[in-house]
C-alpha cells in the first residue's frame, strides 16, 4: 500500500494506493463507513478521446472529505465494477459526463445503470456562477473552483504533471496521460485530489445552491444532462466514403482560392500584412481594428468587402473584392475540411459514428455547445459537411426547429402590444417587422426589395436577443452605421415594449444584485459595463430552457432513445424509415407549448437519408 498525505484546508488528508489484494480490505472500510453518503468518482485515462481504439481508463479513484482512494484498473476492475454496481451508492464527479462514458466504454460500470446515481458537481457551480474566470467569475473548472470555496492554496497538480510529461517522457499534455509511469507519486497524488476537491465543493455547494432555492433547478439541470450525455454515446454515422471524397474536395477548393489571392500578392492568406497591403492596394478604405490597433481583416471585416453575410449570400450592396473573397473562401475550405470532414474521418470509432462532445449548460445563459466537432456552427444554408452524416440502416433522419423561439419569447416577456400582435397573427416576424416599419411603403415595393428589408429587420431582431446593436449590424450586413442606427431606431419606434422591457431589467440588476432572473429562476450576472446585455441573456437563456424542458418532456414519454443531436433551437433524430412522417410530428407535438400565453409552435421536417437533405443535398 502506497499512502501519501497533502494538506487541504488546514485538513492533513490521505490517500490510499492500494498494491495487492489484501490492501483492498481498507478501500471496502471504507465504502462501509460511507454508505449512505455521497462518495466523488473520477477516472484517469490514457487521453481525452473516449471512442478512439487506443482508449483506455488507468486509474478509478473514490473519495471523500477526509480521503481518497486511487486503484488501479489493470489490476482491480473486478473490485471497481463491484463498487459502481453497487444499487445503493450514489456518486458525484466534476464534469460527470466524461467519467460516466469513460468507465461505459471499457465496461467498468454500464451508463444506464450508473448515470442516474451520479451528481455533478460542473452543474452546481454553473448554477451558482456561470461566468468564467475571466469574465469576473469563480470560473467552471475544478482547481479554480477548489480555490474558492474549499480551499485558497488548492493546488494545480496538472501543471506539476505537465512539466513530468515534458522532462521525464518527452510528451505533451496531451499524450503523456497514456505515458506517465501509473505509480509514479505525483499522478497517483493529482488523482486523489481530484476527488477529494470533489467531495468538499459538492459540500460547499450543496448548501449554496440549497440556500438560494436552485435544489429543483439543480434536479432538472441533471436530468438534461442525462438525455444529452445518452445523444453523444448514441453518435452519429459518418459515409466515410463521401467523407474522403469532402477532404480531397476542400483542398482543391482551398488551393484554388490560394491562387486567386496570390495573383494579388497574398502568398499566404494567413498574413495580416500581406492581405491588409493587397486589399489597400486595390483602393479599399475601412476603420476596423485589432486590439493592437492594426487594420483588421478579420472574417466580419472580408465579409463585408465581399459582399457576403455570415451564412454567406450575397448583400447586393457592392462589387465584391477578389481579395476578401478569395481569402476567405480559402480560409473556410481549411477551416472545413480540418474541424470537420477529416475531424469525421480521425474521431470516428470502430463502427464509424462520431461521437460529438454535447454540454448541457456551457455559456452564461446555459445555452448548450457542440464541440468536437463543433456542429452548432454549420452555416445554416450549406449542405456539404451535413451530407456526411447519414442515417443508420432502416432509419431516416428527421428535424424538429422551433419557429423563431426567440422572438416569441422577447414577444412573451415585453409584453409589447405589436410584437405580441405579430405572433397571433402566424405571419412570419420578420416580414411583419419590416411591414410595421415601411408603412404605406410596403406595398409599393418590389419583392426583391421587400426581401432586402425583411433581411435587415431580421438582423436587428436577433441583435435584439443576441446583444448586437447597430455597429455589428452594420458589420453583418454592409450597411453604413447610420443607415444601422437609422434601423434599429425605426425597431424601437415599432415595438417600444422591448426597449422598456430591457430598462426594467437593467433598473431591476442596477438596485439589486447586478443579476438578472429567468423565468425558469436561473441566476445570470450581469457586467457593469455591459447592462444593456440583460435582454439578450434573459431572452437566449429563457429559449435554452424551453428546448431543455422538451428534451425531458420527450424523456419522459419515452421518445428520447431516437435523438441525435441538439442544435441551437433545433432537436434532430431519426426514426424508422416508414414511421419517420409520424415519428417526427409525434416530437413536435410534444416539444410545443406555451409560454407566458404565447404560443411556442415548432416545425418537424423528415430529410431522408443523411442530414443534409434537409438543406439541399441529394440522398
């Protein structure tokens, strides 16, 4: 038996190495004097790929306030999966999800079984502050965490660890997990910690979250997290053969836009200097800049002076520039062809799913992400990295989106007579905004026009959610600041409920506790010199929680085991090619409700057989 100590919180705490079998005999006195308690769960791994074929867990570690226990797998996994079986016991770890998937894949502990009887600790803290650290907040990871309410002098043992991977194995942070020797005394310590920390914040937390009355919102924030944890064990298929084919596509695209700039003068489409003296070469005059006081020729900036938007179409606002437009358009290519086509073809497992990384709550508004690869930020109207997820055989994949959730709810929450009149009357909000704002104009424009003016007034509407205002308006869009400002004033003219409404919220943070609270009674700091964000977060936070409360509504009527993927406001599954029509409006049905008396409608589409069907890709 191996024991070392480390002191944590003025506390000198234990932990446990056991060699032989017989060393095991502490480790079960020790589940016998917790029985009943809540016991942390953590696991060490040879690296962060769960479903890649070298995967493996090295270390189970189990711990509580006053100690830790860190076995070894190679040598004890009987031992280990008596304990997670164990009906009785219940567990927390940070960031549950990936132990949860990393003990199921190597056949330690089933997910089904496991994942209902086991906290996370990652959902208390964002509940408590969602902020990161450097946004003013305690931050979401476990040190920084640890430093703030268990203990100041929380020690990082990754950094330690890294400098080991570095000068005795020669390895990154990222391959040394697999290298490092699995009794070396600084892993072994890093491991107990782990759970140790663990323990104490569950403790600290529990009362703060307990405190501020969030034990129900605690409750259902774990119950998501179950549904979306069960999405990324599921996967995705990928067609691999059309995938290669993608790869070689998107180098040939790259190389072909490398080339239009090059006859510019930008050999390399990375550098600033070289673009930024190719696009002034032309005669090309902006004011945009880095934080280091350069001219920026960032994507909003090469975007503009192609005359394209963020889903890139076209403006029709000006002459697009062969520079901006090449340079870009290579950029993506890369951008594609590495974060996604060859991401499919590298993460896939044996059966040739990916499994994408879903959080449940991620940003400050807890709205979910999609990393690894990251699909929630697909542009919306292309089909090419879609087209490389398909269906499983006998299924077809459906969508069901809500119908301009945001907008309903910023209708539900203001109050405003016109926007609220707009949901009534099922006419697209958009085009209804435009309508309000042109007056008698209206009918006297052309279609090609009117479409020009339901595009701009769709671009403040979600400026209204998303924070933006008339300078990122006029950065998307390609107009001048003042036609921008000229806009978004003709919007607050239309529907005064929504600025009142944003008032109230600021007045409300500014004599309070610099906080905003959902309807569905989340927490959301505000920054002092970002008040004005009060809309957008309470808006986006309250539509994150809709789709979240269908996720277990779908749940709970057993529907859940044919969902793929969450994507913004859009649930997308698949179900049994000749019941999919009925299947996806079953989905739809339940996914809608209504919110503060308004409506909230969504729309189920079957795509066929791979998911870019749905945006134009043939089967």
């Amino acid at each position: 038996m191996i024991r070392l100590t480390h002191r944590v919180a003025g506390d000198e705490v234990p932990i446990f190495y056991p060699e032989t079998d017989a060393d095991l005999s502490g480790f079960r006195d020790f589940l016998d004097r917790n029985a009943g308690q809540v016991v942390a769960f953590d696991t060490e791994t040879t690296g962060l790929h769960i479903y890649g074929a070298a995967f493996g867990v090295r270390l189970a570690q189990f711990g509580s306030c006053e100690e830790a226990w860190v076995i070894r797998v190679d040598r004890f996994a009987a031992t280990i999966r008596e304990t997670l079986a164990h009906p009785g016991r219940q567990w927390v770890a940070h960031n549950a999800p990936y132990d949860l998937l990393a003990v199921d894949r190597v056949g330690l502990a089933p997910f089904a079984e496991l994942g209902p009887r086991m906290f996370d600790t990652y959902i208390l803290a964002h509940l408590a502050d969602p902020r990161m650290e450097s946004e003013g907040g305690t931050g979401l990871g476990l040190k920084p965490l640890s430093a703030v309410y268990v203990d100041p002098e929380a020690e990082d043992t990754a950094k330690g660890l890294y400098a080991v991977f570095r000068s005795e194995y020669k390895a990154t942070k990222e391959t040394g997990w697999a290298l490092i020797d699995i009794d070396h005394p600084l892993y072994i310590r890093y491991a107990g910690l782990d759970v140790i920390y663990t323990a104490r914040l569950l403790r600290e937390l529990g009362i703060l979250i307990k405190g501020n009355g969030l034990s129900k919102l605690a409750h259902f924030e774990h119950r998501v997290q179950l549904i979306t944890t069960s999405m990324q064990r599921r996967g995705m298929r990928v067609d691999v053969d059309y995938t290669r084919q993608l790869v070689a596509e998107l180098a040939a695209e790259e190389q072909q836009y490398k080339a239009v700039a090059a006859r510019f003068g930008v050999e390399n489409v990375n550098s600033t200097r070289q673009v930024t003296a190719a696009l002034q070469g032309m005669g090309e005059q902006w004011s945009t800049k880095t934080a280091t006081g350069n001219l920026s020729v960032g994507k909003d900036v090469l975007l503009g002076m192609a005359d394209l938007d963020h889903q890139w179409t076209r403006n029709n606002r000006r002459d697009p520039n062969l520079v901006a437009d090449a340079v870009v358009r290579a950029k993506r290519a890369s951008k594609w062809s590495t974060s996604y086509a060859q991401a499919f073809l590298d993460r896939r497992d044996d059966d040739d799913r990916i499994h994408p990384s879903i959080k449940s709550l991620a940003a400050r508004t807890a709205r979910m992400s999609v990393s690894d690869p990251p699909l929630q930020q697909l542009p919306s109207g292309d089909w090419k990295i879609r087209r490389g997820i398909i269906a499983d055989e006998g299924m077809t994949i459906w969508s069901v989106d809500y119908s301009q959730v945001e907008m309903k709810v910023i209708a539900a929450l203001s109050g405003d007579p016109n926007m609220l009149r707009a949901v009534a009357s099922g006419e697209d909000l958009h085009t209804f905004t435009a309508k309000l704002v042109m007056g008698p104009r209206w009918a006297t424009m052309t279609d090609t026009e009117k479409a020009k003016a339901r595009k701009l007034f769709k671009g403040v509407g979600f400026g209204k959610v998303y924070g933006g205002g008339a300078a990122g308006l006029a950065r998307q869009t390609g107009i001048t600041y003042e036609e921008a400002k000229a806009a978004t004033d003709a919007y607050d003219a239309a529907f005064p409920g929504i600025k009142a409404y944003g008032r109230r919220l600021q007045r409300q943070a500014q004599f309070g506790k610099f906080e905003v609270v959902t309807p569905f009674g989340r927490h959301l700091p505000l920054d002092r010199d970002r008040m004005y964000a009060a809309t957008n977060y309470v808006v986006q936070s309250t539509a994150r929680d809709l789709l979240a409360k269908a996720l277990v509504d779908l749940d709970n009527q057993g529907l859940s085991d044919h969902l793929l993927l969450p994507v913004h406001d859009e649930i997308l599954g698949q179900a049994p090619v000749a019941d999919a029509n009925e299947f996806a409006h079953e989905v739809r049905r339940v996914m809608e409700s209504t919110f503060q008396g308004v409506a909230i409608t969504a729309d189920a589409e079957v795509y066929g057989s791979n998911w870019g069907m749905g945006y134009g890709a043939a089967a």
